[in-house]
C-alpha cells in the first residue's frame, strides 16, 4: 500500500514569508493548554483575507473577496515529496503557500498539509505562472490530492478563482488564456448565463401578454412579480383603531420556514425524541420537559465518544472507514488518522430561540455535573462565565434563584473593581466566575506577547467550562475578544446564542473556532473551502456536511415547534406600508438617482485606485444612509456633504484638525458607526470607534497598536504622528425639547403616531418602539410629549441604573404604556414582556438583530397575543433591506435544515453586492 500522507485544502497565502508562521495548536495532543500564538498569526488563521485589510486594502475589499467566481482546475503535481515528511492520501485538501525568498526559485510555491508540514512544491514552470497572479492577489488557489503519493510527485487539482467583477474579470480572463491556463469554470458560466437569459426572456414575453391581456379587461396583471401588496400609511384625520391598522397592513412572516427533510438535520420529530435527563436535585426551578432534553444533550456533548469500530456513525465529521476500522476520516477535509484518534471538541452550540430558557439549561448543567464527579471523586473545577455587561447581574440572580439554598453556588463577578484576587488556589473557593468579554480581552492582552497559564487572573486557571452568553459576539475570529477567548484553558466550551449566523457562515466558522472542532477545520480556508464555498454555490456535499456538523454540535429548538408546548400567546407579524407625501419623495429620488451614480462611480474606479475607489465607497453609504434616515424623517437627513473634506484629502492627504474639520471627522465617524460598518483590522464591530486625520475608522485600540507599532494608517499608509490625533465621535447630549420641531412632521412620524393612538383605545396594550437612531426616537418623544403620552425611553446613552428604572416604569405603572428603545441596546439581555406590541420604525441590516428584539417581548413570561408592526416605506430602500434580510434568513434555516432544497445560488453575503441589490 503507498504511504499514507495527509493534507488539508487551501486558498494561497499572499504574505510575504517572513510572516508566514506556522499557527501553532492552541490545544497539545495531551490536552493540556500549549503557549498560544501571537497576534498576527491568528490573522494569518484567516488566510489572506486579515492581512489583506490589515495591509491596507480597505474595507470594501471584504465584499470582492466573498464574491469571487470559480474561474477553471488545474491539473498538475506536487514534486519533491522524497524531500518533505508532510503526509497526505487520494482526496484530502492541501495548504498554497508561496515562497518568494526561496533561494532556488522566487516563484517557488509549496504545498503543506493540515499540520502545515510540508509535502513538496508546486512544479517550477507551473509556479512561473502561477506565482504573479498570486503576488498581486488576482487569484486565489484551492488545491485537492488527486492521487496517492509516488516515490517522487504526487498528482492534485488547483482551483483557480478571481474576481466576478466585469472589468476585471475581462482584463483577468485574457491574460490567463494567453498563458493558457484553464478558463473551465468561465466558459460554464457563460453558458449559464445563456441559459439564464433566454428563460428570462421567455417570462417576460408570458408577462407582456399577460399585461396586454389585463389592459383589455382593465384589470391589474395577474401573475406579475410582488413582493409586498396592500398596506398605506394613516395619514391626519379621524383617529382609526387598531383593527382599521392592522386591515391595512400586510402579514409578514419573516421567521417561517419549510418543511425539515429526511435527507438533512434533525426533524422536529427527532427533537421531540431525544432522551431527557433526570431533574436535577439541587435545582429548585422544575425544568420543562425540552428543558430536561436539552439538559441531557449538554450533558452528553461534555463528553464525546470517537464513533466505534464497525459502527456507521458520524461524530463531529468524523467516520470509521468500511475498509479499514482503524482508519478514522476527517470528512469533510479528508485528513484521516490510523491508530490513533482524532481530539474531539467538548462542549457546543446551545442555539435554543430566545426565551426558551438557556441559562437555566445551564444552570442545570452546572450543578448536575457537579453531583456526577463529587459522586465519582473527580474534580468540581469552576465553570466560567463571560456575558456582555447588561447581563452579568442576570447570572448571578438566575443562579441565587434557581438553585436550592442547601447546594448554592458559590458564584465570584470578575469585573472592574469587583475583581478579587484570582489563581489556581482561590478558584477552589467558587464554582461560578461571572465576567465579561472586555475583561477577558483586557486581561489576554495586558501584553505584547500572550502567555498561558498566566501567574494570575482568568488565564491562570484551567476552567471545569467556559460558557459564552450571548456568544455571536465572537463571530468574528481575529477580533482580539475572540482570540482571548480562544485561549481560555478550559475542558469544555460552550456557546449560547439564538443566532449562531447572523450574516454569513463565517460566524459560523469563529464558533466552531472557539470549541475546537478538529479535522483541519480550525483553520479557516480549509472550513471555507469544504463547507462555506460549496454551501454558497448551492452544492448538496458541502450543505450536507454542514448540516451533519449542525445537528451534532448545535442544539437549537424554536418556539413554534409544538412538542416545546411554551404556550406563549401568538405572535402575529405585520408590514405597514407608508407612502411619502410629494415633498418627501422628491427628496428620496434626488438621493435615489445620486446613490446609483456614486456607484456606477465606484465601480469604474474600484480597478484602478484604491484611495479613489475608497472615496467613492465612503460617499456611497453616506447617501444609503440618508436615504434610510429621509424614510424616517426628512429633517434626519442634513444637506451638508463632505464633499469639501473629500476633495481636500484628495490633494492633502490628510486633514489639519482645525474646529470645522474635526466636526466634520466626526460627522464622517457618525456615518460609519450608522452604517454597522467593522473595524478593518479587527474585522469586527467597530468598538469605541475613532477616525484619524486622513478619514480612515477603526476601533480605538485596534489602530492605537498601529500607531505603537508603524506610525502609519493601514488603509492608506499616511502618517499618523501620535494617539492625540485620532477623533472620537462628538460628545451626544440629550435633547432639549425646545429645539426639536414637532409642527414639520413625517409620513412615517404620522404613521407611528397613529399606530399608537389607536394602541391607547385598548386596555392593556403596551408598545416598545424600536429604532436604531437615537435622533428619530428623539423626534419621535418630542411628539409624544405633545400628545400627552406617558412613555420611557432605554438607549446607549443611560446609566444600567437608568435602564433598570426605565423598565421598571413600563412594567410597574399602567399608565406608562410606551417604551422607546435603540434597538443595538435592547436587542440583547433585557425582559420586556410588560409590553405586548413592538413597532420596528426602521429596518435593520441582520434580521438577527431585529428577531433578538422581538424576543424580549415575546418569551416565557407573556401572558398576552403579540403584535409587530414593521413600517416600511413602499417603493423605497427598506423593501429592499427586507429582502436582503429573506436571504439572509435563507442560510439560517439551511443550516438548521429547516428549509428542503439547495440554497438559491444567486444570494449574495458580499455588502457590495446588498447594495447593488438596495439600488437595483
């Protein structure tokens, strides 16, 4: 039999060498916590894709970068495996590494395996051709062992992808076919294409007759494309009631989903079934029945088993070959083990919907483990816990409340000055540490140079669990919260979350990432090229593995599935169509018809230069922006432009901090941070955001390690003298009611106003009022205030104090019967079921979002139906924002196998290509 050699897939690494470190095991092969890596190679754990922005091609890069296209395969070897000890076998995936400083050949390539070890090289002549294309980030290789390893080469497949933008691709696609380099993958495209257009074409020929058969009858189109029908806004006039809103309005059913296939996931059926664990004697809180369910999943996942010889049985994608029992196959990547087995992840995704009752599962793990190793004689370490700030006091109040006095917890909050001296002796005097991400963060990177265990703190300790609340805060891989995570000595790890992806499957990737799933997947662009690549292309393998990956580390059941029996009154969910009055859409089409021209711009520059295209792009989300907040109120969107700063730093590159351009850094910052835009360095969201003189937003600590280290800006290599040049947005105050202009109203003001009028008709009826501008529920209270309404309000700008006292007021005084809430603030951790109707006054980029919002409303707990009005504008950029949001509801729901059938190939997770679609 030939030997055996291993290898994983892989996208080139465009980085010069001297960073190309090898991203060394956090976890040895003993278990034991190793010295983790250092920064920069937890960046290069996303391949190409963190340097890139960290080198300084910015932001937007992020959308070309998703949205490359297949472009053909090459068949060829790798040579010099006599050389090399790297191992790999037919049909595994291996690592495209180049070597520009190698002393032989500086286009040499070299191909490594999972382990990074190398196997051998990529032929000399087919690197010469290879090596320019990946030196100026053209293309992107993937590569997959196509044989079995010779004396002396070893025969792979390399999958070339560029870019999907026209321009480019023209100019990309010539040189390649000069040099004769395989173009496959184009040409079916194309031919697809073809297909696609003439299908097209043939439904808009049945839709003219159609049409002209309808203006005979002088009928509407029966058949024709709608996407939302009926609605209108109540305008000034008679007061309607509620009934009157809701007939005007249309159903909106945005969480629904298809009927779960035999062929993927676990049917509700199957959920129905799963074995329950016993209640647990130190619990005082009697767990409904899923709740014991799901208590024994957690249970069992603490402890998984390598699957047994001769069984069929799948464990974290790993499988027993039929041929061999004592080969074991990493099946997605193909990485196989003979003799040994692999390191199985213990802990998972706890994905329950919001309200069913995660932290009480929890709670139950915690003292049920607790009894089964005091039984045993094993150690009772502590569990940790790391929860966004707002919800610390929840812990520790659910655990002193759920847990019987004769076996509570001994439960320790780490946070700013509550910190208590913490090591491996004084752990041994708690069983719970409560704390949070900042401080995790803060504690890791107290150093340039990282090292665990630490003499002191979280790092000290080698933890029973750690347990993330709210855990789609570590989406994202290189933000450094995450990474501190990562490092956590720990023998289990756990994630809660409603919402395991909220965008694209790289959130996914990051919390498979932070529970160390095995097999070469903790590796980004083996994850990216086995599963998110395929799923995204709509292929039934890669959708299967990800689903087979979901239902063995992801336990998520939903509210409406009946053996769940919540009993929650029903929610029902309503899009209210608004019109604009004729001042208001003139407004909205003048910005309208500037966005598809800022974008035509951008896209003819993006080729060229990057400073020019990044200028472009800025002025682009500023006009999206407006033309979101006009829906709102047209008085939200200024007519001041940055057009005076832009054509400055077109020529000056950077900005002199006068008064005036500080003002308008900031406004720009303001823009940034309204847009969701992430840090281009950490990648993730934007965290106490600054902007530098050169108009470039990042988070402050983010670019503040720049500046220690280089003194330049990343995105377009300006100087950046010192800290104190960096601007930070501009204090908010809270509005006097005396500026605010209640007489000049809006369409969707008035609809509100109206919504809420008719609320106050019902007894009982108690609104929250949800919107990401503080600015509009500014406006919005200044009416209520008019009316006579008797409100609170809860946004970023309150004390926990404050919050506390306003929901304290909705809940406990029946005559205030409105809440207005930022919607960033109160999507997380709050219990608001003293309201029974939510209205979502604008729509949110990640329905996630929205969803986690609509849950603090509707969870264990409401005793009344809920409603939801969303308002929307017809015609304008939030019914589009809507169906973005469908598709993006659409990769939730094939992950958890909750919709039959492939995913629709044309979604698009680029934000380029969202606002190709906002504009279309």
């Amino acid at each position: 039999m030939p030997s055996r050699k291993r290898a994983a897939l892989g996208v080139i690494d465009l980085t010069d060498e001297s960073q190309n470190r090898s991203n060394k095991q956090v976890c040895g092969s003993n278990g034991q916590v190793q010295p983790p890596p250092s920064q920069s190679s937890y960046d290069e754990d996303l391949e190409a894709y963190g340097d890139e922005l960290i080198a300084g091609t910015q932001e937007y890069n992020e959308g070309t970068w998703r949205r490359l296209q297949f472009y053909g395969t090459l068949s060829t070897k790798i040579v010099g495996v006599q050389y090399y000890a790297g191992q790999a076998t037919a049909g595994e995936l291996f690592l495209v590494r180049r070597e520009p400083n190698n002393m032989y050949d500086r286009n040499a390539i070299r191909a490594l395996n999972v382990r990074e070890e190398q196997i051998g090289h990529i032929p000399r002549a087919v690197a010469a051709k290879l090596a320019k294309y990946m030196d100026s980030n053209a293309l992107r290789i993937e590569g997959g062992i196509n044989g079995y390893i010779g004396q002396f080469d070893c025969p792979i497949k390399l999958k070339l992808y560029g870019s999907s933008d026209e321009v480019v691709k023209r100019d990309l696609v010539n040189q390649m076919r000069a040099e004769k380099l395989p173009l496959d993958g184009i040409r079916e495209a194309e031919a697809e294409t073809r297909r696609n257009a003439k299908l097209e074409a043939g439904r808009l020929k049945e839709l003219q007759k159609l049409q002209r058969e309808a203006k005979k009858n002088g009928g509407a189109v029966v058949g024709g494309p709608q996407q939302y029908v009926g609605g209108g806004s109540v305008g000034i006039g008679p007061t309607p009631d509620l009934t009157d809103i809701i007939n005007g309005s249309e159903r909106f059913t945005s969480r629904s989903v298809g009927q779960m296939t035999e062929d993927y996931g676990k049917r509700e059926a199957d959920l129905e079934t799963m074995p329950m664990a016993k209640q647990p004697e130190a619990l005082s809180a009697e767990l409904l029945p899923f709740q014991r369910q799901g208590l024994h999943w957690l249970l069992s996942k603490e402890s998984p088993q390598v699957p047994a010889k001769g069984s069929n049985d799948i464990c974290q994608l790993w499988k027993r070959s039929s041929r061999d029992p004592n080969i074991i196959t990493n099946i997605a990547t193909n990485f196989s083990l003979k003799g040994s087995s692999p390191a199985m992840a213990s802990g998972g995704i706890l994905a329950d919907d919001m309200g069913l009752g995660k932290t009480v599962q929890i709670i139950s793990l915690i003292v049920a483990d607790r009894a089964f190793r005091q039984q045993d004689g094993l150690d009772t370490s502590a569990t940790l816990i790391i929860a966004p700030l707002g919800v610390m006091s929840n812990w520790s109040s659910q655990i002193e409340r759920h847990v019987k006095t004769k076996h509570r917890l001994r439960v320790m909050t780490y946070h700013g000055n509550r910190k208590l001296k913490l090591d491996a002796s004084e752990i041994k005097n708690y069983d719970v540490v409560i704390t949070t991400y900042g401080t995790v963060a803060t504690e890791y990177w107290s150093t340039k140079q990282p090292q665990v265990p630490m003499k002191q703190g979280l790092f000290s300790v080698e933890w029973r669990r750690v347990v993330v609340d709210e855990g789609h805060g570590l989406r994202n891989p290189t933000a450094k919260k995450t990474v501190a995570a990562m490092n956590l000595m720990a023998q289990s790890r756990w994630i809660l979350t409603g919402t395991p992806i909220i965008n694209t499957l790289k959130d996914f990737y990051s919390l498979t990432k932070f529970i160390r799933l095995s097999g070469g997947l903790d590796r980004f662009e083996l994850f990216n090229a086995a599963i998110i690549r395929p799923v995204n292309a709509g292929d039934p393998l890669g959708i299967g593995l990800l689903q087979t990956l979901m239902q063995d580390i992801c336990l998520r059941r939903r509210k409406d599935m009946k053996f769940v029996d919540l009993k929650l009154p029903k929610l029902t969910e309503y899009v209210h169509k608004i019109t604009l009055l004729e001042h208001e859409q003139q407004k909205y089409d003048a910005l309208e018809a500037e966005a598809k021209g800022t974008l035509s711009d951008y896209q003819a520059r993006q080729a060229s230069s990057g400073q020019s295209a990044m200028k472009a792009y800025r002025h682009l989300l500023e006009i999206l922006i407006r033309m979101r907040q006009l829906c709102n109120h047209w008085k939200m969107c200024g007519e001041e432009r940055f057009k005076d700063i832009m054509e400055i730093l077109e020529k000056e590159k950077v900005l002199d901090l006068t008064p005036e351009n500080k003002a308008a850094l900031q406004s720009m910052l303001q823009l940034n941070i309204e847009s969701q835009e992430d840090c281009p360095i950490c990648l993730d969201n934007l965290k106490e955001p600054v902007i530098t003189c050169c108009a470039h937003i990042f988070c402050n600590a983010c670019i503040e390690t720049v500046i220690d280290t280089q003194r330049k800006c990343p995105m377009c290599r300006a100087e950046l003298p010192a800290i104190t040049s960096l601007v930070h947005p501009a204090k908010e105050e809270k509005p006097q009611q005396s500026n605010i202009d209640t007489e000049n109203s809006s369409s969707k003001v008035e609809a509100l106003l109206s919504i809420l009028r008719a609320s106050s008709k019902k007894m009982g009826t108690k609104t929250v009022v949800f919107s990401q501008w503080t600015t509009f529920l500014d406006i919005v209270q200044a009416q209520l205030d008019e009316e006579g309404f008797n409100y609170t309000r809860i946004d970023g700008r309150m004390t926990a104090t404050q919050r506390d006292s306003a929901m304290d007021e909705l809940e406990k005084n029946e005559e205030c019967t409105i809440m207005l809430a930022s919607l960033g603030v109160c999507s997380v951790g709050l219990n608001l079921v003293a309201a029974n109707q939510v209205v979502l006054a604008d729509t949110w980029w990640a329905p996630a979002i929205e969803d986690q919002a609509i849950d603090r409303v509707h969870r264990l707990g409401q005793k009344k139906p809920t409603t939801v009005f969303r308002l929307v504008v017809e015609g304008s950029i939030e019914e589009n924002v809507l169906q973005i949001q469908g598709d993006k509801r659409k990769l939730m729901n094939l992950a958890f196998a909750e919709k039959a059938g492939k995913r629709d190939a044309g979604v698009k997770n680029a934000r380029l290509a969202d606002i190709e679609r906002l504009l279309a």
